[in-house]
C-alpha cells in the first residue's frame, strides 16, 4: 500500500441515558428494570398518575421518580414541555414511553429528535390508540401482536423498530389477550431498548 499502513479502528458508542414514562401498573418497566444491560441506564421514571404502580416499581429499585399533573397546565403543549424539562433535568439523553396514556405535543418530540421509542399492542399501523385490543377483537383478526417504534409527532406512529405477531385466540377477552400481548412485550421491549441505550438500533 505505497508504504502507508491502514488501520482499523473500532469505535464504541457511549450508551446514552434514559427516562421511562409509565402511567399505569408499569409491568413493561419492571421488564426493564429487570434487564441488566438496561437497568444502569434508567435515571428517572417519569408519571401523569400519582400513585402509579408504576412509581412504586421505580421506588423499589432506587430509581428518581416524578409526577407531572395534567390538571396542573393550561394545554397539551404546556404539560408536554413542563415534561421534557423534567426528563432533561434529569441528564436522560433519551425517552422510553411504557404504557405512558398521554399524547406528548410536537415540541416534545422536538426536544428529543430520534430518541423516544414506544411499544404498543398491537401490529401497527393497524389499531393505534386507546383500544388496540379490543379493537383486535372487534375487527376478529385472527393476528395482533406488539410494535416497537421511534416517536414521531402523530400518535403510536413513527418508524417501526420491532414487531412481534400474537395470535388471537377463538375465546379471547380483551384480558386473556392483552395478558398474552404483556408477556411478548415484555421480551421484546428490553431487548430493543438495551440496543437502543447503546445506539444500536436498526430499522
Ligand atoms: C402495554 O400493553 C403497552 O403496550 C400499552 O399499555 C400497556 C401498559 O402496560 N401502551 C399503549 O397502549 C400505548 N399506546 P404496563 O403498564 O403493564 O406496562
């Protein structure tokens, strides 16, 4: 090579830390919090609810937790960046929504651009929003399942990271499903997230 020698160089990523929005019982953080290539990297468990089982769950592993009250602001957009300042104060570089029940406004999504993932239950884009379960059987689709994408400013939208299918089971309720969904999002989702703490992920 003219004399010149070359030389490869592996560069490692450093992973980033995250906050983990939840609303409700908070068995998706307790995945997480389970994970060891994740659990290091959780800095704050951030709430709309207090109360949530889910700060309890964040309380029991020593994690910082916070409540921000959606009856405390005047609009969407005064909660969501009353929000992103929480996560930003906490040093998190990015945001990991588990069962968080909000809509965050554009702004927030702004503030972390490429690094908010969500998991939802269903095969998006068919069922976003509130009922995706009950939707499922509704529509009798014989398939559901799990998705796993990064946030855009439109609702359980944004390119897609992971799926999983579900089968639909002839006397499902939506409880006997969505306790089915759980336990695939509870493999799914710690696995994505530890690549997405170590900036890994591939769509
Ligand atoms: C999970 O199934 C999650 O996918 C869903 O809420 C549930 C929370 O359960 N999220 C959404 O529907 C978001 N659109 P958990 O509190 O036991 O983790």
């Amino acid at each position: 090579m003219d004399g010149l020698h070359s030389r490869r160089v592996a560069f490692r990523r450093t992973p980033i830390d995250i906050a983990v929005l939840a609303s409700g019982s908070g068995t998706n953080l307790q995945a997480l919090i389970d994970h060891p290539g994740v659990r290091p990297h959780i800095v704050l468990v951030a709430s709309d609810r207090p109360g949530s089982r889910a700060l309890a769950r964040a309380e029991d592993a020593g994690i910082g937790q916070a409540t921000v009250l959606w009856d405390e602001y005047k609009s969407r957009s005064d909660f969501s960046a009353a929000l992103a300042d929480v996560v930003e104060s906490s040093g998190a570089k990015g945001v990991v929504l588990a069962g968080f029940m909000r809509i965050l406004s554009p702004s927030f999504v702004d503030r972390f651009p490429d690094r908010i993932l969500n998991v939802h239950p269903s095969l998006l884009p068919s069922f976003p929003g509130a009922n995706p379960v009950e939707l499922a059987l509704q529509h009798g689709v014989k398939v559901t399942g799990v998705t796993v994408h990064l946030v855009d400013e439109l609702v359980d939208h944004g390119p897609i990271v992971a799926q999983r299918p579900v089968d639909v089971l002839p006397d499902d309720t939506p409880d006997s499903l969505h306790q089915r969904i759980r336990v695939v999002e509870h493999e799914l989702y710690p696995e994505v997230v530890a690549a997405f703490v170590e900036e890994r992920l591939q769509l």
